[in-house]
C-alpha cells in the first residue's frame, strides 16, 4: 500500500479529480491540503460540485477561488439550472465568470427530493440549454479580438468573438436514471454537444465494457468530444451501497461481496483501490482519453489509483516520506 512514490511530474495521462464544497471550517482546512497534495501530479482540472438549488453556492466558489488562487490546476465549476428562472441562470453565470472561471461543468440537477415530479423545473429544462446560456452570456462579455485571416490582401482584418470557455456535460454510460433506454442517452449527449458543449464526464460506472459501448455508441452517433471516464475507489461497503441507491448502477457482486467479507478498514480499502485501478487501467487500454477520479475530498485513495497504475513519473519520495 502506498510503495508508489509520487513527486511534482506530470501524468503523460491527463488527470482530473472532483470535489464537494466542505461544509465545516474544518473540513475546508483539510480540503486546502487535500488540494496541495492533488495540485502534485499536475492534474488537467479540478472541478468543484455544486448543489442544485444554488443552497452551496458561495462555499463553491470559495473552493474554486482557492484553487485559481493557489494553484495552477484550472479550476472547473459545476452549475445547475433546476428550479432558476433565466435571469437567476444568468446571474449565476456572470457571477462565476466575474471571479475568474472559465471552465464549466454543466448540469440540469435534479429537483429536491420529495418535489412533485409534475412541477415545472425552471426556465432552462435540460443541461444542453445551460450550455448555449453558458457561452452566451460568455461571448456578451468578451471584448471583440483582432483576427488575422490568412490569405486576405494587405491589412484585411476580420473582428471576432469566440467563446475560450470550457464547457462539460454529464454521461451516462449505464442510462440516466429517467432515460427510456440507453439510446436516449446518447442522443442527450449529442444534443449537449451541439449546444456547444466540448467535454463529456461519465457517471462513476463499475465494469469497463459498459463505459467502452456507451462511447462507441456515442461516436457512431456523431459526439466527437472527448468522454472523460469518471472513476470512485470505493473503498466501504457502506459508501458502495449508498453510491448504488444514488445512481442506481448496480456493482459487480463479486466486488461489493469482497467488500462485505473483508473485516478490516484497511483491507476495504486495498480492495477498494485495486478494483477502481483494474477498471482505469481497462478503460485506458480502451482508449479513454483521461481519468476522471471522483475524490470524496480524500487524496489518499485517488493518488492511489494513480500510483498503482504508474502513471506518474517517480521523481521524489515527497509524499511517502509525508504519509509515514
Ligand atoms: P440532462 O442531461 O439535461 O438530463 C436531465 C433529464 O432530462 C434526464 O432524465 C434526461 O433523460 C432528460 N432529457 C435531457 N434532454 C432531453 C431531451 N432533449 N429530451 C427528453 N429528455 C431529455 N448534480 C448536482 O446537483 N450537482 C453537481 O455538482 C453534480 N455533478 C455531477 C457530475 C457528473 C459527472 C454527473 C454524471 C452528474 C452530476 N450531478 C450533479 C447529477 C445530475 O445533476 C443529475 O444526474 C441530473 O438528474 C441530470 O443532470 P444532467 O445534466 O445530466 O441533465
């Protein structure tokens, strides 16, 4: 456990991690360490959740600004639209893009538990308009830039606006919850696509195959934007049927059985770390183009997975030095 050694270099493999607002001064203390030791291999983005509803708001920005401020990691922010009206959309928005971030995961969300699943959702009923509003209210604010077009004669210039915005849109490898069948979800995310999205990050999924189908499915549809595989060392059972009842994918039962019957913490979570790094090294060998590692704000398990795969150069023993 652990014997991988991890220093400053960059993964040839791009990185990413994901990270809930923390809800406690304490917590946030220990998520600004978290952050320092995730910031060491170099990750493409870190991307911070946000609660539909807009109810963390502030503390995801707070985050968010830490990363921006502290690090050089491009810090992502993900927004939901259920339940605003267009003006609140825009709002939110502007208010993000006003504190420096320019990297989007785009989301619908889903109303609160217990709403009446007849209720309007708010202005903006998918994620694929939160995108176009995205770029949008992002184009508004950029100032015009000089283009050179090539080939043109003397000093024929052309004034444009492009949006240097990311914007990413959830997967579903496995089908959204209240998708009819899976084909819907490829449609969804081609219709996300044309909304001008340019990254796809799948829900977490157990079994390489599924993930592999979804993006051939995709690619013979039309997506052509990279789908970030979105990988969870799941390392209790507790947290195992807990992310089964949120997402409603079913675990191998040979896995959440070796969970169940091993006594000890730490056991849990070798087998949790060794299942999520077998299912990163599948779905690379498949052709992903990156991993997405959610974190649970821990480092511990992720930088893991990331060891145990080699996928970063081993140049200082830093972090094992520090974890004895
Ligand atoms: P959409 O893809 O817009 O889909 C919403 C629903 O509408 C689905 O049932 C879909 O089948 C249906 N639908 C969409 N488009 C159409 C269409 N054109 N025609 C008919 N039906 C359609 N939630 C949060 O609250 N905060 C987060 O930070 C957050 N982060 C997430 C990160 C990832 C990587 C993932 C995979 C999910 C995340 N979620 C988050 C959960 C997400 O908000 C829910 O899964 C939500 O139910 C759907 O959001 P969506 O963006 O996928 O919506």
């Amino acid at each position: 456990h652990g014997s991988g050694t991890t220093g400053t270099g960059a993964s040839t493999t791009p990185l990413s991690f994901e990270l809930y607002p923390p809800r406690t001064d304490a917590a946030a203390m220990a998520l600004g360490r978290t952050i320092d030791r995730l910031v060491q291999v170099d990750p493409a983005f870190i991307s911070v959740t946000f609660g539909a509803g807009g109810s963390s708001r502030d503390r995801s920005l707070t985050v968010l600004r830490y990363i921006l401020d502290h690090t050089d990691v491009e810090p992502m922010a993900h927004l939901t639209c259920v339940g605003s009206s267009h003006a609140e959309a825009n709002e939110l928005v502007r208010r993000f893009l006003d504190a420096g971030i320019r990297s989007f995961l785009a989301l619908r969300g889903d109303p609160p538990a217990g709403a009446d699943p007849d209720a309007p959702l708010g202005d903006l009923a998918t994620a694929a308009e939160l995108v176009q509003l995205i770029h949008r209210v992002q184009q508004e604010r950029e100032p015009f830039r000089q283009v050179d077009v090539p080939g043109t004669p003397g000093a024929a210039r052309i004034r444009a606006r492009a949006s240097s915005t990311r914007v990413a849109v959830a997967a579903f490898p496995n089908g959204h919850p209240r998708s009819r069948d899976l084909s819907q979800d490829v449609d969804i995310l081609l219709a996300k696509q044309v909304a001008g999205a340019n990254l796809a990050i799948t829900q977490l999924f157990w079994v390489a195959d599924d993930y592999l189908g979804f993006v051939e499915r995709a690619r013979a549809a039309g997506v052509t934007m990279p789908i970030l595989p979105g990988i969870m060392p799941t390392t209790s059972p507790a947290r195992l049927a807990r992310l089964t009842e949120l997402t409603g994918v079913e675990p191998p039962a040979e896995f959440s059985i070796a969970l169940e019957i091993e006594p000890d913490a730490t056991g849990q979570t070798d087998i949790g770390i060794a299942f999520a790094a077998r299912l990163a090294a599948d779905v690379l060998a498949g052709g992903a183009p990156g991993l997405h590692l959610y974190t649970y704000n821990r480092h511990e398990a992720v930088l893991d997975v990331v060891d145990r795969l080699g996928l970063v150069p081993k140049t200082t023993n830093e972090r094992n030095v520090d974890r004895r």
